[in-house]
C-alpha cells in the first residue's frame, strides 16, 4: 500500500476513534450526574448493566487506538504492511479494510 494512502487512512481512523471516545466520555459524564438524583432500586441492575457496556466500548476503542497508533509507527520505522509475527506481507486489500492490521488473515485466524 502506498505510504500516503496508508497515512491517510489511519490518521482518518484515529480522528473518529479519537471522537468516539469523546462522545463516549461525555455521555458517561451525563449518565453519572442523572444517576444522582432519586432513583428506583429496581432501576439500579439496568445502570450498572449500560455502565458495564460503556466501559467496555470504551475500553475497545482505546485499544483501537492504541492499534492505530502501533501502525502509525510502523509506518515510521518503515515495517508498515508487514506482519508483526512474521514479517510477511500483508496484502493491501486487507490494509484497506483495517489499516490497523498487524497479522495476516491466516496469522489472525489461528491466534483465535
């Protein structure tokens, strides 16, 4: 893939994952300061259920970033678009999809 095209596409993916977590912030903040107020119990299991899910989403999307930069430095040390693991390349319809990709298909499947 194309250095450029391979900036691009990562730097696009970090500005929205950056505004994803955001808004995911924010929202978080809004749930805590409406959670203050009179509650019923039975509404208790259901906020520590969405607080769960948040944390979680947003626990997925600083790992994405966290990936996205790994690859920006990639791209920096020149080892972009080869696999971690192997050193093989990766094909540039898959860096397409994931710009973020450290393995190749194969090397992912069987890391699952």
């Amino acid at each position: 893939m194309d250095e450029s095209r391979a900036r691009a596409l990562l730097r696009a993916e970090r500005a929205e994952v950056a505004e994803l977590l955001r808004e995911a912030d924010h929202a978080g903040e809004s749930e805590r300061e409406s959670a203050d107020g009179p509650q019923d119990y039975g509404d208790a299991a259901e906020v520590l259920t969405e607080q769960a899910e948040d944390e979680a989403i947003v626990d997925d999307l600083r790992q994405r970033a966290a990936a996205i930069d790994r690859a920006l430095g990639r791209l920096e040390a020149g080892t972009y678009g080869r696999s971690v693991l192997s050193g093989k390349p990766i094909p540039d319809e898959r860096l397409e999809a994931d710009p973020a990709a450290e393995l190749t298909v194969d090397e992912a499947r069987a890391q699952r």
